[in-house]
C-alpha cells in the first residue's frame, strides 16, 4: 500500500499514472485531495501471475490483429473471468483493512484503476479502464479491487492499446482507493480550449451533484469559456427541476480556473481536470494532460506570433524525426519553427506591415485559401500589431527587396537542360567522394556538402527558371479566362512537358510492367510477395530463377538506380526510401500490368503532347478571331512556348536534394552500424532521434544519451497521432480557414481547382501507396500526394486530396497528366468511403458524392 503523502511522479510504476497524478496533486498548495491510498503494481504482479493459462491466453492476445474486434471481445472476456476469480493472498487483504481502518473502515470509497500506461503525457488512456463509486466496507473493496485488475483487459482498453503501441504484458493495473466527497456541483476543467487548443482559454463544465454523468458523456452541464479572469462566454444546461440555475456562479467558476492554472503550471502542461465542489471547497479527484493539443513553437519572447505549416506547402504532413528536422533547417535559407515533429514559419512579421500583408494574402488566395482565410480571421480579430510600410524589413518568411528585379529570363530549353546538367554532376561528385568516408570525417564532410546542396538548390537562375514557368502559367489563365472565358486552360496547356522528372517517373513505371507482363510466373511471384507483405529486398534476387525473371529483376534495379531515393514524406531523410524497400512499389506495378497495354508510357506521353498542341491551336485559332487577335495570338503564343520550356523544371530541383539526402542517408547508416557493433548505440535508427549535431558529438566522443533517444522515441509516437493545423498561433489556437464561396451544388465537399475537368468514377480512398489496389477509371482519395505517388497516377481517372495547392506536387502532375483535381478538401478520407462513386469537377474546384 501506498498512501497518497507519500506519492509523486517518481511512482508510476507502483501506482500508476492517475495515482502518481493524485499523488502530485495533494502535494500543491491549494489544491484539496481527497485522502486515499494506492494498491500497488506490485500487489497486481504476483496476484495476476497466480491466475491458471494466464501466460497462454496474453500470448494468443498479442496475436490478434487491432482490427479483430471479435476475437479481442472474446479473449480478453476470459481473462477478466479468470483475474476477478482470483483470490487475495492474506497479507494484501489485512494491508487494505489497515489503510481502510486509518481512513475510516464505514466511509464510502471511489475504487478507481490506475494503469501504468494511463493519464500519461503522450496518451491519456482515458475511459479506457474501470472505477466505482459509493464502495462501502472491506469484503466490497476487494471485490472491487479485482474488478479493476481485470479492466485492464476489456475490449476497449486492449484495442486502444495496441493501436498505441503499448504491450499487454508490459502494462500493470495499480488501484486507487480514495474517500467520496458527496458534492453540490461537480465536473470538468480543461486549461486550454479542447477545441481550438488557445492556452489563454480554460474551458469548465458543471452540474449538479456527483460529476460522473457529466464526465462519462451521459449528460451536458453548464459550460464556460474563461479569458484572463473573464467569463467570456457561457452555455447553460437544461434546467433540472430541483436545482434550477447554472450550478456554479462566475466568481466560483473564476475562482475553480485560477486553481486550474496552478495544477497546470505544477504538471507543465495544459490539464484535463476532474473537480468538485462541497459548500465552498473546491476538491480535486483527477488530473491529466490533454494529450490531442498540437504543441506550440517555443519562442524566447512574449509577443503574437502566426505560423504557417511548411508540411501542407510541401506535401508531407506527417511528423518527422529529429536527424530530418535537423538536416532540413540545415537545408533552408532560415531557420523555421518546430512543433509536434513539424515545422513552421512565422508569418506575423510579413502581416504586420500592410504591403507584407498584401503580397502574402495574394499568395495564399492563390496557392491555399484555406491558410489566406484563416490568416484573414487572425487578422480581424486583431491579433497582429500593425506597423508602417517603412518599418519592415528583412523578416523569417522572406527578405526585403533589394536592388531592382533581375532581368526576365529568355525562353531557351538549352538553360533548363544546363542547369539538370550540373545538379547531376553535382550529385555524382558526392556520391564519389562521401565513398569510404567514417567517423567524424563523414558528419564534417556532411555538413560541409550541405553548403554545395543550398548552392545548386538555391541557384538563382534555377529560381528564376521555376518563376518564369509559374508566371506563364498565371499570364495564360489570367488573360485567356478574360478574352475567350477559358478557365485554367494552362493545365492542356502543360501536359507532357519536356524535364518533367516526376512525370517522367511514372511513365518509367509503365516500362517496368511492360518488362514482367509476359512472364506469368513473375506476375505470380510478385503477387505473392505483395499477399505476404515481404520487405526487404529479398525477393529481387528470388526472380533469377524464374523464367524472365532476371529481365524483371534488372528492370527493377534500373527503376531504382534512377529513382529509388524517392518515398512517401522524402523531406524526411528518416524515412525508408524505395531502394531499401522495393516491395513498396510491387502493388503499383502489378497494377500497370493488369490495367495497361505494352507501350502505355511512351504512348501516354506523346497523347498528352498531342492534346496540347491541339489545344495551342484551338486557342489560337479563336484569339485571332478577336478584335487585335493577331496581337493577342502572338503573346499567347510567347507564353505557351515559355510555360512549356519551363514547367516541367520545377519538380527537378526536389529529385536533386532528395538525391543528395539518400547518399548521406546510406553513409550515416554505414556510420550507425558501426556504433551499434561498438556498443555505443542499441539500435541502428538510434540515429534518426537525434539532431545532427548531436550525432556529430556521439560519432566523435562515442558517447549517447540513451535516455533521450528514448524519450524522444516516446514523443515521437504522440506526434504521430497528431493533426497538424494550417495555422497556429503563439496563443496554441489552430485556426481553420474555410472556402468563401457559394457555387458549388448542395452537399457538395469544397476544395481548391488545380486541373481542369469532370470526371466520374469510384473512389479509392488510400493511406499508404504500397497498399494501393487501383483499377483504370478510379479517382484517388487520399491525404496529400508528393513525388512518390506519381506512380499510381498512371492508373487513376481523377485526384482529391486534402492537402494542396495550386502548385504543389499532386497539381502539377495531374494537369502533366491531364487528370481533374481538386485538392484542399477538408477530411475528404473521412467524408468520401472507399468504393463509393463520386464526380470530381477539376474546374469548379468541388466534389460530389453520388452513391
């Protein structure tokens, strides 16, 4: 037994997460907790290790796939059955009636689980276990005791477990016995907005009597929002007869807030708070993170700042690990903000300055209204102090201008094929040179080639080259929407551009199909690597001794040696690249074989140069029709030759970096290898937990702080689950913007046109490229789309996406492509089911969910 005096943090490994949470909670000043006592992990040990086939029936447990609710229903009902069966041996049962006897044998109990993985900071586990209230007298605690013991194994706690990562047989149930308080009003205090997560709003619920109702769902209370001792809003609950009237006043729920903002500050972070009130004490039965708040960019100052996600601009809104931060803030011209394994820029400095505001805004109207509408709210709720024009100056979302604009580039394919040119011998010169290089030499030469990679990556004249071709596109739909009413006629316009190399990359795919189609075996074998979900790549070599299979093999292996440093999120350098794990792209070359005719890719290709030559023409033809068409014809004509030389450059500068991170990827793992075998670090991605300086100091002292890898590891899973907002202010708010428009259809789900067309088909609502299942005709549903998704275009009739922009990888590759998107859908993998046909309007920038 452990009573709650002698608690705190340290012991959440003998009493668990709520009880270590109690314990620190009786030890602030202030705060009042009713007294209890905890039955320890260790009392939970040996009686569960006593249980007859308990060993067999958690080995069959951890066998069963999260999903297989039947068979979790099933087990996990046996194993409750044989724990609450169980009987106490007879030191445990006179160690409760002592503490019992010391609190008062005759007083109602509240026996409450306290699991270790429970009201942890990176996974509350709320709910997900059981408690009692009113429990009376010794015989009926104990029994209670077990029934908590075995709430470790319902369903809903098994399940939630495993889909977090945590093991069943490493998980312990502590149980805490505390005093009831029979209270006036009772229920819920969250520090920070559980909605929109501001820090500077608490939220409170309350209702009368006990809380449990209100806290377990049942029933709503009153509810309150709490600004800087300000009530600044207030929602009453349905009058209940015999209490009418809100349950506390605004000087208690004040008052209730300020006691919050201590337990917050005593925890370090926002809390999700259990209270009750008798007479006019307020007491405190539990305390936990909010474990769903994205966290906020750490800053030395006070001031009101606005960040942007880089990951919705860049296509990969998945948390990254601490080596890929690093390298990428090593990467860009400056520094960004980080949070929740993402990364952001501030964008307050910009808004602050009218002109900034303007020129950002446009931006934004264009390429993300979603960010521009949220950006507007901040602004008119007056979050951002407004400075004069002349104060701005060079701040971290872009520097002052400076000296007059560089001299318009001339339209000449020969500076688009020089510039790939010296990016590949660029990248041939480090792959030579980083050969044979370790310990500290390697981190050094890392670091020094990183200048080179910001030098080619950064070239002015590539810069310039991406501007022209961007620009071209703006001139054709700006001035042929005005003088014919053709909406995006860029997106004909661009398809099948030369240089293309994340385009070009698909149509390679198709080749590889062409390769293996003939060979039936192949076909088979690679089938069946995709229904054993191998990895590795193992099977490669497997293919030699299958007829056509060395064809099959070598056609692979090309596909790599040109391509397989791409992968989903590859601004990651963490993240298993295609070359290390071939079988990613086995799905979507089994579909190329079956959806595809031998020489779909050149065909493809050329089809796609034919439809925007014939679209040339077509505009052209109707320009000259015009009055002063000649003139009209003539500067069309100007810029369809320009957006045709440069387009396709744009994605080329990414595949050069990505191309640089696989090299130094290989070298650091080569270096990680060596540690492991020296006893340095235990596991070979030690490496991508920690920043690269940090990696620096342990290859040269050969000494880690295993602690913090694994710490960061722990973070790292609570990231994942974490949804990035567009928008995030210095306040913790994630602001949503929205689409002010009203021409799409009922029911419609809006979103941004980025490739103009209507397509009908079923939609395939897909997570994770390497589980892709498509057939010709289906519209791709999924998250974001960067280059590594290329592939699976081939196959596709249309794309929604939920993160994107105008031009961002999966808009640009689908008007190459010539395939209607819209992208910016909000929680289009939620809203759309997979199967379900859905009409995808290209141009409105809308889609329809017809059955």
């Amino acid at each position: 037994m452990m009573g709650f005096e002698h608690i705190d943090s340290t012991n959440v490994a003998d009493v668990g997460g709520k009880g270590a949470h109690l314990g620190e909670l009786s030890r602030i000043d202030g705060i009042r907790v009713p007294d209890g006592f905890c039955v320890t992990t260790d009392a939970f040990r040996r009686v569960v290790a006593d249980v007859p086939s308990i060993d067999a029936q958690l080995d069959l447990l951890s066998r069963v796939e999260p999903d297989d609710r039947a068979a979790i229903r099933a087990l996990s009902a046996d194993i409750r059955r044989a724990v609450e069966g169980v009987v106490l041996p007879d030191d445990l049962v006179a160690a409760i009636g002592e503490s019992l006897t010391r609190l008062g044998e005759q007083d109602s109990y509240a026996v409450r689980s306290s699991a270790t993985a429970e009201d942890l900071p990176t996974a509350s586990f709320a709910g997900q276990q059981d408690s009692y209230l009113n429990v009376v007298g010794l015989t009926e605690i104990l029994r209670h005791v077990r029934r908590c013991w075995a709430s470790l194994f319902t369903e809903r706690a098994v399940t939630y477990r495993r889909r977090n990562g945590f093991d069943d047989r490493k998980v312990r149930m502590a149980v805490v016995v505390q005093r009831m308080v029979f209270p006036d009003a009772a229920g819920i205090l969250f520090t920070a907005d559980p909605v929109t997560s501001n820090r500077k709003i608490a939220t409170v619920e309350a209702g009368w009597g006990l809380g449990d109702a209100l806290v377990s769902g049942l029933v709503s209370g009153d509810a309150y929002a709490v600004r800087d001792d300000q009530v600044v809003s207030r929602r009453a609950a349905t009058a209940v007869a015999t209490k009418p009237g809100p349950a506390l006043t605004d000087a208690q729920v004040v008052r209730l807030v300020r006691l919050g903002r201590r337990i917050e500050a005593h925890f370090g972070r926002p809390q999700d708070i259990e209270w009750c009130l008798a007479g006019d004490d307020f007491h405190f039965v539990q305390s936990r993170a909010i474990t769903t708040l994205f966290p906020i960019p750490t800053t030395d100052d006070q001031d009101h700042h606005v960040y942007v996600s880089v990951g919705h601009q860049q296509m990969m809104t998945d948390a990254m690990k601490p080596l890929g931060l690093s390298l990428w803030q090593l990467t860009t011209p400056r520094p960004m903000h980080e949070a929740g394994g993402r990364l952001f820029v501030d964008v307050a400095p910009v808004l602050a300055t009218p002109a900034g505001r303007a020129r950002l805004l446009g931006t934004f109207g264009s390429s993300d209204p979603l960010v521009r509408d949220a950006l507007q709210a901040v602004l008119d709720r007056g979050f951002v102090r407004s400075l004069p024009d002349e104060a701005s100056g060079p701040t971290s979302a872009g520097p002052a201008p400076a000296g007059a604009a560089p001299a318009p580039i001339e339209t000449d394919p020969a500076v688009v094929t020089r510039l790939i040119r010296h990016s590949e011998a660029s990248v041939a010169t480090l792959r030579r040179e980083i050969q044979g290089l370790s310990g500290p030499a390697l981190l050094d030469f890392i670091l020094t080639d990183i200048a080179e990679l910001k030098r080619v990556l950064f070239d002015p004249l590539s810069s310039r080259v991406i501007m022209a071709g961007m620009e071209a596109t703006w001139w054709l739909n700006d001035h042929l929407d005005e003088w014919l009413g053709e909406k995006n006629a860029a997106d004909a316009l661009t398809q099948s551009v030369p240089h293309n190399v994340t385009s070009e990359m698909g149509l390679a795919l198709l080749d590889v199909a062409d390769t293996i189609r003939p060979y039936a075996d192949v076909v088979a074998f690679l089938q069946r690597v995709v229904d054993e979900g191998r990895e590795g790549d193992g099977f490669l070599d497997e293919l030699a001794g299958l007829p056509g299979g060395r064809e099959a093999r070598d056609a692979v292996r090309g596909y790599l040696d040109q391509y397989g440093m791409r992968c989903a999120g590859e601004i990651d350098i963490t993240r298993t690249r295609w070359s290390e794990r071939p079988a990613m792209l086995v799905p979507a070359i089994l579909g190329n074989v079956k959806n595809f005719e031998p020489g779909a890719g050149k065909r493809r290709f050329e089809q796609g140069r034919r439809e925007s030559r014939r679209k040339e023409q077509e505009l052209l033809t109707r320009l000259r029709a015009l009055p002063g068409g000649e003139q009209k014809a003539e500067e069309a004509k100007r810029m369809i030759d320009r957006v045709r030389t440069f387009a396709g450059y744009r994605e080329y500068p990414k595949y050069g970096m990505v191309s640089r991170y696989f090299a130094y990827k290989q070298a650091l793992l080569g270096e990680a290898d060596r540690l492991v075998r020296s006893g340095v670090l235990r596991e070979k991605d030690d490496i991508f937990f920690l920043r690269f300086e940090e990696l620096r100091e342990v290859v040269r002292t050969g000494d880690v702080d295993a602690q913090l890898i694994g710490e960061r590891r722990e973070a790292f899973r609570s990231y994942e689950a974490l949804t990035p907002p567009r928008v995030l202010t210095s306040d913790g708010e994630a602001v949503t913007g929205g689409y002010r428009r009203d021409d799409a259809p009922p029911g419609a789900l809006a979103g941004l046109p980025v490739s103009a067309g209507t397509v009908e088909g079923r939609a395939r609502v897909i997570l994770d490229m390497a589980q892709a299942d498509l057939e010709a005709g289906d519209i791709l549903v999924t998250a974001y789309t960067d280059p590594s998704w290329t592939p699976l275009f081939v196959s596709v009739a249309g794309l929604v996406t939920e993160v994107g922009g105008l031009m961002t990888h999966g808009a640009v590759i689908a008007r190459e492509y010539g395939l209607p998107a819209v992208v910016g859908v909000e929680q289009a993998t939620r809203l759309i089911r997979d199967g379900q046909r859905i009409r995808v309007h290209g141009t409105g920038g809308y889609v329809e969910i017809l059955a």
